[in-house]
C-alpha cells in the first residue's frame, strides 16, 4: 500500500508540473488602442466562461494630493459609487447584483481602480455605468458628508483599532520627507473634514477625466461588437486638461535614522528596519521581490527558520518589499519572545542579511525561488479579473502592457550574483530606518 501512494504521489507531482509548465506558456492575447479623448482601451477575449470584467484604472493616487488636502483619492475611490446623472443615490451595488455581477475599487499611492465582473451578456451595462463614473458622478455635499462617515469608519477599524496598525504609516512619515509617499492613502480625516465642495469637485475634474484612464474588458466578449460600444460609451466623453506631474526627488539616507511609535492596541512590541529602494519599474526592485521571498515566504524561509522555528527568539519575523511607482520601500521587522530584546532581533536579522552580501545563495534556493515567482504568475493570470487588473496595471504604472507576458522572463533571468550584489547596494545599516514600535503604555513610563 505504502509503495502505491508513493507512485501515486509522484505521478501527481509531473502532472502538477506539466500544467503548470502549460499554463506558464501560455501568453495573454489583446489589443489595446487609443480613443480621440485620450482613454486607452485594452480588450482580452476568452470565451472559455460566460462572464466579463470591465474596469477602469485612473492614474491618481495618495502621491497626487496637497500636503495639507491628504486622502482624495482614496476619498474618491467611496465617493464615485454614490450615483450619477443617470443612476440614482444609493443604487450602484443593487444594480450590479440585481444583474448577477460583483463589483469593488481600491486606491494605492499611485493609482484607483473600479471593475465589475458581470455574465457576458452584461458587458453593455458594464461599460455604461463606468462610462456614467466618469462623465455624468454627481458630487454633492450630502455625497460629501454620507462618504466622509464612511472612511472615518473605517479608518477606525482598519488603522485606528487595528493591532500594529499604524505600522506602515510610521514607516513611512520617517522613511520620506519630501515626497507624497510620507502620507498614508487613507490620509488625514481633519484634511477631509476641512475641504470644500469645490475642492472636490475641482479633483475629480483634474484626474478622473479620459485622458488619465486606461479601460479593460476582458473575457467572454466578440472584440468588432465591444469596440462599437466602447466608442458608444466613451467615444464622446470630453478629454481633460493634460496633467503636470512633478517629480519630487528624496535626499539619499547616509546615517541611519531613528524612530519610535506607539500603539495603544499592542502588548508586544516590534522592531522594523527600513530602507529606500528604487521603483518597481526597475530591475532592482524585482530583485529584492526575489529577496524578500528568500528571507520570509513561508517556514522554510531564513528569517522565520532562524527566529522563530530555531532559536525561539521571535513570535514572527518578515521581509517584505513594498514596490510603488516612484520609490519601493524595504521593510523587515520582528516581533521578539520570552526575555529577548528588540536589539536582539536586530542582530540576528542583520546578521542573516550580512549573510545574503557575503555570499551566493545556494543552487537549491535559488530554485526554490523560481518556482515561487513561475508560480505566482501562473496564479495572477489565472481568472479573467486578474488579468484584467493585471493589463490596467502594466500599461498605466509600467508603461508596458506587454508585462503581463514576459515580466517572468525578468525573474528567469536574475542571477544568484544579482541577488548578492542589490543586497550589498540597498540593505546597508547607513542607509535605513530603525523604529521601534512599542505598547503606548510604554510612552507613560
């Protein structure tokens, strides 16, 4: 019995590897275009299933707010469902599910997406209440102060009592000091509290305007029949004012910065080294992906096999490269057990990146590594949503659709020597940020 299962398991694992090899092969077709407003339209068919994605990506972000004026965006992101010209308060989300589809938006530092997954036969109404956001949003004050309860509500629960949960805003007001980067995208509620109608409705004007989107529909769609309606919906929609974007530039960090926070809502304190890295764009900064996953994905990881699994020293330890349009931020932190100390954690977590700079990672990482990052990309091109997220993502951020095809060809190609050589250019003890993240009770005393 026991040999059967073996041959079983084993035969299980090729046929696990031949599909994936398939699907790894597999390239995303589209065709992407421009319209006389300026909105770029990529379509992806697949008629394997019944439904459809259309989305809409606007190149604006947290980064793109006044100092004093933080959390449009992602104001926004609520304030766009609250109904149009055409489509009453209140009645966006009914009309969707009534019409058997789903439908979210996020906002990052860089940009704002909105998509509806509808079955095909819904694609016209897709793109008629995208159209409707972006020509015809009704921006009210009623709108205004209804949406305004909504974010506070939940800032309150995703931040304010939120174990760790001002974590990455500590990172980051230390971290920048020039760039918009400095300010979460959930930003300030005395910002919006204080904002005008005008000012709101001059934001939506500026940046939720063709010229500044791109528009996917991707699946079970005939490309002729969609592009009739892509040019009936949008075709007519008023180009805006082209968009000056200023390039804010960081002083390089060259002694080590120092820092505490508190939280009321931890007991345990954590400590977290940070440090400026490039733009996801370049190469760079998918090297340190490739680190990040070699110091902290899964148990087997080195940090997380040094302290937690054996030395004992960590309840959890991570690595994660949070890559943005203009700068990434490197982030490793710790949170210490028993007796040990956050110094402690410190030396062990720099001793293992002192490892990574003097020396090759094994060939046996290295393709651990790979298979991770084959596998992550079969996975993100796996639904028609997220190869529409993925298409909306390239083209507007990167600039290069084609990604979505050969970014794991960018992977493939990083060598162990890379992987050593942005270790010792990026993770260096002058260059980052230390922060103690400390239990408030600890600011008392």
């Amino acid at each position: 019995m026991a040999n059967t299962f073996s041959i079983m398991k084993h035969i299980l694992s090729l046929f696990i590897l031949f599909v994936m090899g398939f699907a790894s092969a597999q390239s995303v077709s589209f065709e992407e275009y421009d319209l006389s407003n300026g909105l770029h339209v990529i379509l992806h068919q697949d008629n394997t299933a019944p439904v459809v994605t259309t989305s809409v990506m606007y190149h604006v972000g947290a980064k793109d707010e006044q100092p004093d004026r933080t959390g449009f965006a992602h104001f926004f992101e609520h304030l766009l469902f609250e109904g149009t010209k055409n489509i009453e308060n209140g009645a966006w989300f009914s009309i969707v599910t009534e019409n058997g589809g789903s439908n979210n938006a996020n906002t990052t530092d860089d940009r704002t997406y909105y998509y509806e997954v509808f079955p095909s036969n819904n694609l016209e109404l897709g793109l008629w209440m995208e159209s409707e956001r972006m020509l015809h949003p009704i921006i009210e004050q009623d709108g205004v102060d209804t949406q305004n309860e909504v974010v506070k509500e939940e800032k309150r629960l995703r931040v304010d009592n939120q174990p760790y949960g001002k974590f990455l805003e500590n990172v980051k007001k230390h971290l920048f000091s020039k760039h918009p980067y400095r300010w979460t995208t959930i930003g300030k509620m005395e910002h919006l509290d204080s904002a005008t109608l005008d000012e709101f409705l001059a934001f939506n004007k500026k940046f939720y305007v063709p010229n500044n989107a791109v528009l996917v529909v991707a699946g079970d769609i005939d490309i002729d029949k969609t592009k009739k309606m892509v040019d009936t919906y949008f075709g007519t929609i008023p180009r805006g004012k082209e968009i000056e974007r200023v390039s804010i530039k960081e002083d390089p960090i060259q002694e080590a910065l120092k820092a505490e926070a508190y939280d009321s809502n931890i007991q345990i304190p954590a400590i977290i080294t940070a440090y400026r890295t490039p733009s996801f764009k370049s190469r760079e900064s998918r090297v340190l992906d490739m680190i990040s996953t070699y110091l902290s994905d899964g148990p087997s990881s080195k940090l997380y096999k040094r302290l937690v699994d054996e030395k004992k020293m960590a309840l959890q330890s991570g690595a994660i490269n949070i890559a943005q349009e203009d700068y990434g931020m490197y982030v490793i932190f710790g949170l210490p057990q028993g007796d040990f100390k956050l110094t402690d954690l410190i030396t062990e977590m720099d001793d293992e990146i002192a490892m990574l700079k003097g020396e090759l990672i094994s060939e046996r990482d290295y393709q651990k590594l790979l298979n991770k990052f084959e596998n992550g990309f079969v996975s993100s091109n796996a639904s028609v949503e997220g190869i529409a997220n993925s298409l909306a993502r390239y083209y507007m951020l990167f600039g290069d659709t084609n990604l979505i095809n050969n970014e794991i060809d960018i992977y493939r190609s990083i060598t162990r020597e890379e992987i050593r050589e942005v270790a010792n250019k990026y993770l260096n003890t002058n260059q980052r940020l230390v922060l103690e993240y400390l239990p408030e009770e600890e600011a008392a005393n």
